[in-house]
C-alpha cells in the first residue's frame, strides 16, 4: 500500500494504491480511526476499484452492521 496527502487549507487529499481486500480493510479501518463527526469523504476509481469494499471497511471498523452495497 502506497500513500500520499497534500494539505489543502482545510482539506486533505489521499491517494492510496492498495493492491489486495486485506489491504483495503487495514486501510479503512486506518481511517476510520481519523474520521470525527461531520467529516465527508469522497471515494473515486473504476468500477471494480473497491470503493465499496472500501466503505465496508470503515463501516465495519466505525462498529456499523449495515449492510453495504
């Protein structure tokens, strides 16, 4: 897993290249430890990219049960 940030007044900005859904989960659950109320996260990549793996993850690692399609 590769990542990189760039602060932006108030906003950061993330790239991460993540290369299994192990990796993604550990990912999630990193940020989902940084997120406070309020927080917007915005997810971009092709289809397949694991954006909703993603989500999964920090939905899992916040204590949700949702369900996430």
């Amino acid at each position: 897993m590769a990542a990189t940030a760039n602060d932006n007044d108030a906003s950061m900005r993330l790239r991460l290249l993540i290369r299994s859904p192990e990796e993604t989960a550990l990912a999630a659950a990193a940020l989902a430890g940084l997120l406070n109320g309020g927080d917007v996260v915005s997810l971009e990549g092709d289809l397949g990219a694991g954006k909703t793996c993603f989500t999964a993850g920090v939905v899992r690692a916040l204590g949700g049960t949702a369900h996430v399609t």
